[in-house]
C-alpha cells in the first residue's frame, strides 16, 4: 500500500530536519553548495539522512537536476531515459533536453517508455528533490558497467558542457575491499580512498571527473553500515553521501 503524499512529505521533511542538525558537525563548510553529490541505492530507513543531506548541499540556484544511474538491462549501453516524471505533490518534472539529439551524442539508446529498472530509481528520488529543491527539469541517463572508453568520454566531456546549469546526483553504493570489521576511521579512510581515486565503476569515474573539472576534492558527508542495524555484519556494501 503506497503512502498518502503528505505522509511521505512529512517524512522527507524529518529527514530534512535531521540532517540539517547533522551536517554542520559533519561539514563546517556546509555554508558552500556543490554541484554533484554520490547519493545511496537502498532503502529511506537506512539512506533517508543520506539522501536529504545530499539534496540539502547542491546549489539552490540550478534548476536543472541530472540523475545518473547504474542499469543492468544491457551492461554496455547507455540509456536515456525519456519518461515524463510526476506529478509529485502537484507538479511534474519536463525533461531538460530533446532525447534523441543526446542519444547521437553520447552513442546511447532511448530507454523503453515505464522501463520499469530505470523508472524505479527515479521514483524512489522523486520526494527528496520535490520537497527540498527547487528543480524544474529533470534529466535521467543510466549507463551499464561495461561501457566503451569512447561511451565514457562521451558522457563526461557533455556533463562538463552543462555542469553550470545541472545538479547532479550519482545514484551509487560503495563496495569496500574487505567484508572484515575495521575501525571507523579506518573505514571513512577506505571509503574516501574509492571515491578519490578507484576507477571502479563508471559512476565513480564520472565524480572524479566532474570533481577535477570543478577543481574540488571531494568530501565524505556521512555514510551508514548496514550492518550496524541489525545486517548480516560481513555486509561489504556501505551507502554513503558525497559531494563534490
């Protein structure tokens, strides 16, 4: 049974709420907004923080948001996703571009209207960035874990074309080397070393980028063991907020 809209209004603002109490300790420079955050795929129990944090850092100013996803449909493509968002609270999300002029220049492919794998990411995102920004277009590229180096240049050299009126949200988890218990700060460090400089995944290799382009190093807001609430506590994944 899917929640009333003020329900899940009223819980995205206590993430706000939260957060906003969080991330000064967390981030003294939280005055300073960002243009790209790494935000977590998992459930609001565990990413609910992580995600308003997120949206609470990026430039109020841009109206424009680009979500970056990872899909497995075809693990060597890309997809734009065309699908009409919303409404949400009242209002519907336009897309940013003409889709079929950014499919010949990324060599992408048009995502299936409702593709289902793709449409769920964005519907999980939908009250965070309705409620805390002020985005009027929006704009969903997913990209398979196998792309070609020419497919990835592609993506990185438009993002760095639009980076002055985009956010940008990178919908990703972090898979830690070792599934053995550490020290937190040994842990923070691990996790700060993938996001600076593990070309792991295609996501994390699209931050770097974005981050060198903007001259910025990027920053740890906060991230969560799922095996602190109760998980099996060899779990690798961590899902984490950064911002760049």
């Amino acid at each position: 049974m899917s929640l009333a809209p003020e329900v899940v209004a009223e819980q995205v603002m206590g993430y706000v709420v939260w957060a906003s109490e969080l991330i000064p300790t967390l981030n003294p420079s939280a005055e300073k907004s960002y243009s790209v955050a790494i935000l977590p795929q998992g459930p609001h129990f565990y990413t609910g923080l992580l995600q308003a944090a997120g949206y609470l850092l990026l430039d109020s100013k841009k109206k424009k948001l680009l979500v970056i996803s990872q899909q497995s449909d075809d693990p060597k493509a890309i997809f734009i996703d065309s699908t009409a968002y919303g409404p949400m609270f009242g209002k519907s999300f336009k897309n940013s571009v003409k889709t079929n002029d950014l499919v010949r220049k990324l060599g992408a492919k048009l995502a299936l209207s409702g593709q289902k794998s793709l449409t769920e990411q964005i519907r999980f995102q939908l009250p965070f960035f309705r409620v805390i920004t002020e985005t009027n277009e929006l704009l969903h590229i997913s990209v398979g874990d196998k792309i070609s180096p020419i497919q990835m240049k592609n993506i990185i050299s438009w993002i760095k074309t639009q980076i002055q009126e985009y956010n940008i949200i990178l919908l990703t988890n972090i898979e830690l080397s070792k599934s053995t218990a550490s020290k937190k700060s040994d842990e923070q460090k691990q996790i700060a070393k993938i996001i600076e400089t593990w070309l792991s995944t295609p996501l994390l290799s699209i931050f770097q980028n974005i981050c060198k382009s903007q001259k910025k190093k990027p920053e740890i807001i906060a991230y969560v063991n799922p095996g602190d609430f109760g998980k099996t506590t060899s779990l690798a994944t961590r899902y984490i907020c950064a911002v760049g």
